[in-house]
C-alpha cells in the first residue's frame, strides 16, 4: 500500500543556490568548489561539474553545499523539470532546487527515478500559463506515492543496476578515449611547424538543409541527416541519425552530400567544434565541415586531429553574427603533414578501439531503452518487485556510490 506524502515531507532540507558576481576574478579563478548549472542536469548522475568557484565566490553568494546522494532539479531553462543524484559534495546555482532525502523516510533513488517518471508533469508546471519556471514553493508541495521501504528501494535497485552499467560503459569509453588521443600525442604531435593542410588528408564536404516548408522532406526513418543541434544533445561519438531524418525527394532537393561511413563530423557554426564519426552513411546540414578521410589516412587521426585542434579552428572562423568556419578556411588549416607508415600503424591499432567504444555507446543507448521501458511499469506497480531479493552490490562492484 502506497502512501502519498509532500516531497517537503520527505527531505530533511530542501535549498537552492546562488552565483558569485561575474566578472570577479577571486570568485573563480582557481576555484575548488564544484558550481553546478542546470544545463548540467539530464537524468543523470553528478560526479564533477564544468564550473568551480573559490571560497570568497561561495562567501559572497547564496551558493550551499549540497550532500552527496541529494537530488538536484532545474527550475529554468530549457531543462526545467529535470533531476540529477549529486554523487559528490558540490554547490548549484540559484536555477537548481536541491533535495536532501531523510534515509528514513525514502530512498532517495526512488524519489529520482518518480521524477524521472514524471517529468512531463514537472515540465508543465514550469511551462504552463503564467508560470514560465519551477520554483522551491511548487516543488516542496509535489505529491509523491511511496511505496513501503523494501518495495521502494527494490524499485531503485532495477533500475539503478542498468544505471550503474550505463555509467562503467561510459567511464570505459572515456578512458579509451584518452588512450586514444595520447598515442595520437606521441605519434604525431612533436613537430614544430606546418608542411601540410586538412585538404591534405581528406575532402572537406559541407552540408545542406531541404526546405522545411515541405514535410515530404522529412520523414522518422530515411537518409540520416545531422544538425550541431542533434550534436549538442549527446555524448556519443558515433551517430547515424539526429532527430529528423530527410526522404530521397529531400535529398534530391538541395545540395546536401552523403558522407560515408567512417567520415569525421565537425560542426563549423553554432557553435564550432562538436565532432562526431559517421557509423553509417549520413548527410549534414550547413553547419558541418566534414572531412571525408583518405584511405592512407584513416579515420583516427582525422578525428584526433581534430579533437586536438579545434579551438584552432574556431580561433579561425569569421563572422558578425556568429563565428562560422567556412569550407576554404577548413581545407586551409595547417597541420604537419603525417608520416604514411605512422598513419597505417595508427589506424590499425585504433580500429578495435574505435569499435570497441561505438559497441559501449550501443550496448548503453539497449540498456537506456530497457530502463525507460521498465520505469513506468515499476512505478506504477505493474510490475511487482515486493518479493525479488536483489544483493547490495552489483557483481561489477560499481554501486550507485
């Protein structure tokens, strides 16, 4: 029997944060603080944060310390209505509504997964009528059906187990990735000077965009076709499709090119620098310079060339509006112009790591689909987990801690 409880209930303190004045050198510089932001909040687990500030920037500010295992929800923005479980001691600015769970009175993993839950419910409060955002007031007053503890932390343990495989997949990548780009370092980054440009080691193919005022362009599944925008919402580092895919007759329509499979996305506008591997054929819009690699050069050091030198890059772009990279520009960026037998070497020691990762990304995005399809059917009790009895640690040995 559930019971329905105030999320104010259930926490023993419920907080938001502050932020330092801009502009104030000893607020920031050299900060040891973790500062979260809401963009940094998406169902996820927080373990660092993109910003520190210093003791005086935490003196000056509303900014707390928040506890690990509390519950951090965006207020504004575009992530309004989602949550994240802090996983180290940190601090939030004013747009995060932090909860601290009292153990006694919920598992704190349930009280995550029932607003992952009800997310949509979240994000109607902030978007509906005159109220554009969330706040601490309307929070505090959610209703929450809690089950009893067994049942609660049973739900959680499901759910945090594919959770947990998500996240070693996802350490696992980052590791290889550094192995990766610190071979690329011992290989090819100890010369001086430029002998070379990017036109030497691939062909730089922009993209295009079918008119939007016909919906026959576009269809849920058909020829891939990539936005930075679609970049900007993922991690991975592989992709076959964004968010719309375009039909033939959308292809035939303008002068987007097909990139095939192995070709290195880098996104020249809006902003320059998100980088991405063709899994399959794909097409782009105009805001990529791609680089379709040359076969003696392969797809690893393209990519970890970029992903060395893409401040470089932006540094280059021109622009009133915005910053934007154009394809002369591109092809014209100085490199040193890589040694053939390196660059086979390269390639053929990179190739089962690159497989290795996109396998990671695709065994991660499974078990996703199996945690979204689980969760409603957990929380809402059509699944019963009152009597599964599941150890307190994961035979991987990588806990929710």
């Amino acid at each position: 029997m559930s019971s329905r409880v105030k999320i104010a209930d259930i926490c023993t303190k419920i907080c938001s944060g502050g932020t330092p004045k801009s502009g104030i050198a000893e607020y920031y510089e050299n900060g040891k603080i973790p500062w979260l932001n809401t963009g940094e909040i998406n169902f996820n687990r927080i373990r660092h944060t993109n910003s520190y500030i210093t003791e005086a920037g935490l003196a000056s500010s509303s900014a707390k310390w928040i506890s690990k295992n509390s519950i951090s929800i965006a207020m504004y923005g575009a992530t309004a209505g989602k949550a994240a479980v802090i996983k180290i001691p940190l601090t939030t600015n004013q747009a995060c509504c932090n909860l601290e769970v009292n153990e006694s009175a919920a598992d704190y993993r349930f009280v995550y997964y029932w607003l992952q839950y009800n997310y949509s419910k979240l994000a109607n409060l902030a978007n509906g009528g005159a109220q554009q955002n969330l706040s601490a007031k309307t929070i505090k007053a959610l209703e929450i059906d809690l089950p009893p503890m067994p049942v609660q932390r049973s739900v959680a343990e499901v759910l945090s187990r594919l959770d947990d495989k998500v996240e070693l997949n996802n350490r696992l990548n980052d590791y290889l990735e550094q192995l990766l780009l610190t071979r690329f370092d011992r290989l090819f980054q100890s010369a001086d000077s430029f002998n070379g440009t990017i036109s030497d080691i691939g062909e730089v193919v922009g993209g295009a965009t079918p008119s939007k005022k016909r919906p026959d362009y576009y269809c849920h599944r058909g020829i891939g076709w990539i936005t930075p925008r679609d970049l900007s919402r993922t991690s991975d580092k592989f992709i076959t499709h964004g968010a719309d895919d375009i039909t033939q007759a959308g292809f035939d329509s303008c002068s987007a090119k097909k990139l095939p499979a192995g070709s290195v996305l880098f996104s020249s506008r809006a902003p320059i620098g998100y980088i991405a591997i063709a899994a399959d054929e794909v097409t782009t819009n105009q805001g990529f310079k791609s680089i379709v690699p040359r076969a003696e050069v392969g797809t690893a050091f393209v990519y970890c060339f970029l992903a060395r030198n893409k401040d470089r890059i932006a540094d280059a772009g021109s622009g009133t509006t915005f910053p934007e990279v154009s394809g002369k520009t591109m092809a014209g960026i100085g490199l040193v112009l890589p040694d053939a037998g390196h660059c086979a070497e390269f390639e053929e020691w990179a190739k089962p790591i690159l497989k290795e990762q996109f396998c990671l990304e695709e065994e991660s995005h499974c078990l996703g689909r199996l945690r979204d399809t689980l969760l409603p059917k957990l929380m809402s009790g059509v699944i019963d987990v009152s009597e599964i009895e599941l150890p307190t640690q994961p035979n991987n040995h990588l806990s929710a801690d």
